[in-house]
C-alpha cells in the first residue's frame, strides 16, 4: 500500500506573511483548522508542523490566502514615458496599404530608487511606534513614560542606523531598547514619575492592568511579549536575554497569578484578547518621525561637546600641571626629634620665704662686703 506524499507547505515565514496578507489572525486560523492558537503560532514558528488532515486543510488555506494576495494585487499601467512606439510608413505593396499604426515595442519599468536613511526611518517608525507606545503603557502603566521610551529606543536607533538598518528585525531591536528604558528602576528617583497617573475609567481594564504591575518586570515583559505580541517561545527567550525553559516558567507563573485574581483570563486567547483591548482603549500618540530624530541629533551633538570640551579640560589641566611641577628632587623636612637631657622647661613662680631671705643677704653682701679678689695676670 502506498502513501500520498504529503501537501507542501511554504516556509514558516511565509505563512505568517499569507496570514497577514489576508487579514486574518492567529485566533482566526485556529478556529478554521480546529486548533488552538498556541498551535498556528508554532506552524508559524516553524517549531512544528501540521500533519495529516491537519496538514492539506492547512495547505488549501494558504494556497487561497496566496491567491488572493495575486488577484488583488494592483496592476500597475506602464508610464507612458517608457512605451516605445514606432510609426509603420506606407510601403509600395499591390494592395491598399492602411492608415499608420502605432506598435509598442518595449516596455520597460523605470528602476525603483532606493530609500534614503531618513526616509527608511521615517517608515519603520510608522509602522511600529503606535504599537510600541502602547505595549510600553502595558508594561509601565504610565502615559508619558510609554511615550518616551519609544521615543529614546528611536534616537538611539537613529544615532546607531548603520547597525539597525542591516539587522534582521529592525522592530525587534527597537522593541527591546524600548522595553529596556521602560523598565528601568532608575525612573522611580524622577519627580515626575513618582505619583501614579489616573487608572483607565473601565472596572475591567483597571483590574487587569493592577494585576499586570504587581508581576514582576521580567515575569511582565514575557507575558506581553508572548500572550501580547504574539512571538513564539524562543524568540520571547531571546528578546528577554533567557533560556527557554525560564522563559517557559516565567510564563507560567505570571499566567497564574492573573489567574488567581481574574479567573476568566485562564484562557491564553481571552487573555491577548483583553491585552489588546486594553492597549487599544489608551489615546496614545507618538511624536513625529522628523522630531525625533532632530531631537536625536541635537542630544548626540550635546553629548559631543560635552566630551569635547572635557577632554579640553583634562588637557588644559595637565598642561597646567607640567609647567607649575618642580623639576629636580626635592627631600623632605625631617621630622622633629627629641632631645635627651636636656632639663624641662620650669615655670617661674612665686619664692619661698627662705629664698627671699637668701636672696636679701646676697644682695646686701654684694654692696657692702669686703672687696672681691680680682686674679692677677702671670
């Protein structure tokens, strides 16, 4: 007996690129194939990959969404600029000849110019930064704090464009300077962040976002980056700088204790559901693409004359410090050293009546008393 070979199937990404294509999420997909959403998310990942019944009713599915994306891509008219048009003229032939006919000979698209820095910028912060302000308000639970951490990860990643630019997921590395700022303990010593800002008007989406900031940050970060953005097990492991079994026991713990408290979100489906919801209740509005890299190199360059004029400083005092150092080798003063018998030092005081007494006879013998005996010279 023999098997039929099994359906291919496009490459992991791929699939998930037909998946968008055709508007359709993970949860859509798992309810057509019957499956859970954890299981789309890992034929999407490439980490398994459907079989059986499973696998042709996959293959149909994508095999339509590709389809799809070909019928409604747009077909573009050639400029008219491009068609090379000739002019037949009148031969000498026995039969009537026709009016002239136009007859295209080639066509040929114009090349595509490539996108400057700015402009290839100016669209991956489009295309990410609304979605990154509000997962840094999820993981913060602060308006101004989401705003300027997606901010300060897109000046960093202008200052660093060489490097961001030929990355394999330039929203990835943004996401994770990002995250990083967001959760930096060093934001609770600023003035402005130490009163916590009004909580959503919405009962529901108040208790989910108190559960969310009593996780710990890095229990916090995979439980979003996961149930929230959608990433497989292995790339949440590696944004988080884990292994994937950690990765794993993070997950499972923060899915526990937001259950303990919030029973209905045991399901991980309604749990990114009510992630998304809360995340898109939130006006959150990012800056422009120009103001913040303007506001990037202005920062760049103060930090550059402040190192330059440091260095200017260190110098300044160092030449400073040649000119005015001695030359030659100087010793030291040697230290005090006592004196051994020599007699302490008395204090005069008052005389005693016998010293008084001596000291009358003394004086009164000096003046009247015999004369004194001068030694003669030999």
């Amino acid at each position: 007996m023999t098997q039929n070979p099994a359906t291919p199937l496009p490459p992991p990404k791929e699939r998930r690129r037909l998946r968008e294509a055709g508007s359709l999420t993970q949860a859509q997909v798992a309810a057509r194939m019957g499956v859970s959403r954890e299981t789309v998310r890992s034929w999407e990942t490439g980490r398994t990959t459907p079989r059986g019944r499973k696998r042709e009713a996959y293959g149909k599915l994508l095999t339509s969404l590709e389809q799809e994306a070909t019928v409604t891509e747009p077909q573009q008219e050639p400029p008219a600029e491009v068609v090379s048009l000739v002019k037949v003229v009148n031969t000498p032939v026995p039969e009537p000849v026709s009016e002239p006919v136009l007859v295209p000979l080639s066509i040929e698209k114009p090349p595509r110019a490539p996108l400057t820095p700015a402009q290839a910028f100016d669209a991956l912060y489009a295309f990410c930064a609304p979605a990154l302000v509000r997962q840094a308000y999820l993981l913060t639970g602060r308006r101004e704090l989401a705003r300027e951490s997606v901010e300060r990860a897109f000046q960093v990643a202008w200052e660093r464009w060489p490097e961001v630019a030929v990355d394999r997921d330039p929203a990835g590395w943004v996401r994770a300077v990002a995250y990083e700022h967001a959760l930096s303990p060093w934001h609770r010593f600023r003035p402005r962040y130490r009163h916590p800002e009004p909580p959503p008007p919405d009962t529901a989406d108040r208790a989910l976002l108190t559960e969310l900031l009593r996780l710990p940050p890095s229990y916090r970060r995979t439980l979003l980056l996961y149930d929230g953005v959608g990433l497989g097990l292995a790339e949440t492991a590696a944004e988080t700088e884990a292994s994937t079994p950690a990765a794993a026991n993070r997950l499972l713990h923060a899915r526990e204790a937001i259950a303990v408290h919030l029973p209905e979100l045991s399901d991980p489906a309604e749990l990114h559901r009510r992630l998304t919801e809360l995340a898109s209740t939130e006006r959150l509005r990012a800056a422009k693409p120009p103001t913040v890299r303007v506001v990037g190199e202005r920062r760049t360059q103060f930090w550059t004359r402040a190192a330059i004029a440091l260095t200017a400083a260190v110098i300044g005092t160092t030449t400073l410090t040649l000119h005015t150092a001695p030359t030659h080798y100087e010793p030291p003063v040697p230290l005090s050293q006592r004196v051994e018998g020599v007699p302490p030092r008395v204090v005069q005081g008052a005389l005693s009546d016998a010293e008084v007494e001596l000291r009358d006879r003394l004086r009164s013998g000096m003046t009247s008393g015999p004369e004194r005996m001068v030694p003669e010279p030999r």
